[in-house]
C-alpha cells in the first residue's frame, strides 16, 4: 500500500517550465505502473506518462515536452514539463499500480497538484 504525495504544482507563463514531483516512498522500486494523470475543469482525466519495468509511454499531447523518471536517492516520481502550453492546465495526478501499465488499473491516488499555464 501506499500514498502517493504530489507537489511542484505552479502558475507559469506559456512556454515555461515545471518540475512536479510525486513522493512514493518505498514503492519507487516496484516494477509496477507508476504514472501521471491530469483533469481540466468540466473535462475528464486523461494519463499523461506511465512507466513501469516495461515500458514508457506518454499522451501524444506530452511527446517532446514531458519526460517521466524515477529519482530513487529521494524515492520519488518526477514530471518534468517543457514548453507549457494554456492547454496544459489541469489538476495533476499522480498514481500507483499493483499491475503493469498495460492493465491501465491503479490502485492509489494523490490529492493533486495544480497547474496553471497563461498566456
């Protein structure tokens, strides 16, 4: 079991950039599915990167500008993100999985961390 706990969260211009970080503590190690999500008001929550002993993967959306790895010295899962765009705006989530990512199940979830991006 465990809480995922997120922060870095911020308000940017467009074309910034944001480091979001996401505390899992021992389940840094899993070779299960750890990820990020967003949800945009009256939208629903799409995954933005996954990863897990198998594989990476990234919205289309994300491809170039995010990039999702493990700092394990810190036990924790990053999110950093490039060339922010309005769009990007959403409340960010992060998970964790007792599968692959391939199941597309998660068992655990963050509060959250919002992230606004103007202009």
């Amino acid at each position: 079991h465990v809480q995922p706990v997120e922060s870095g969260g911020d308000s940017v211009q467009a074309g910034g950039s944001l480091r979001l970080s996401c505390v899992v503590s021992g389940y840094i190690y899993t070779k299960f599915c750890l990820g990020w999500f967003r949800q945009a008001p009256g939208k629903e929550r799409e995954e933005i990167a996954l990863i897990d002993a198998d594989t990476t993967r990234y919205r289309d959306s994300a491809k170039g500008r995010f990039t999702v790895f493990k700092d394990y010295r810190k036990e924790t899962l990053l999110l950093q993100m490039t060339s922010l765009k309005p769009e990007d705006t959403a409340m960010y989530y992060c998970a964790a999985s007792d599968a692959y990512c391939s199941t597309g199940q998660f068992a655990y979830w963050g509060q959250g961390t919002q992230v606004t991006v103007s202009g």
